[in-house]
C-alpha cells in the first residue's frame, strides 16, 4: 500500500513540473542592418529618405522647429524549469534602437542608432 502511495506521489509531481519556453518581441521590427546608416549624410538626407529606409517609427517627437522619429525593437528569449519546489528562468533581452533628429526643413542633423547582432539569423 506504501508503495502505491509513493509511486502516486511520484507521479502526481512529475506531472505538475514542466519546463517552459518564453518570447515576447515589442516595438517595430527592424529589418535594416547597421550598414544602412553609412548611407546618412547630416544636411542632406531628409525626412522622407529615412522613412524610405527604415520604415515608420516607434515614435515621433517635436520640439519647437526639430522633430525626431525614434525606433525600438525590444526581444526577450527565455527558457525555463517549473518543479514544485524549485524554479528556475533563463531570460535573454536584446534591445535595438536608432533616432534620426532633423531641422524644421526636413533634413537630417543628427543620429545614434544600435543594433545588436541577431543570435538567431539561421531560425528565419
């Protein structure tokens, strides 16, 4: 009869614990390379040539006669362990982001931008 009720036990706990996979991805997706900013020269490159390369932004901010468009991508990969007594996650967050400053000509002033390597280009 123990021996029952430990394998019931036993298997009653294999079967609450688990592991679990976790990926959530926010902001707009960039599917430009770092290499695209080369292309950028301040005073010449409009408003319209960065919308052409990167698509809509995330963000549009004014501030008097300026106005920026701001990108972010954020990504969050995980994986995880889920027992009864013990729980463990493995998360992973990879942020990119780029904003493009422009005078009240629609021509760029200035720029920052990072992009982080994909870690998994060979999964699309």
């Amino acid at each position: 009869m123990k021996l029952i009720y430990l394998a019931s036990m036993l298997t009653g706990l294999l079967l609450v614990s688990g592991c679990a996979q976790y990926q959530n991805t926010r902001g707009v997706e960039v599917t430009w390379q770092a290499s695209a900013l080369d292309s950028l020269q301040r005073g010449e490159t409009t408003r319209a040539d960065v919308l052409a390369l990167f698509g809509p932004p995330s963000q549009v901010i004014t501030s008097g006669d300026e106005t920026a468009l701001y990108y972010l991508n954020e990504r969050s990969d995980g994986t995880g362990l889920v027992l009864v007594v013990y729980n463990r996650l493995d998360m992973a967050t990879r942020y990119d982001r780029a904003i493009f400053f422009f005078d009240r000509r629609d021509r760029l002033t200035d720029y920052s931008a990072v992009i982080q390597p994909s870690h998994d280009a060979d999964s699309h």
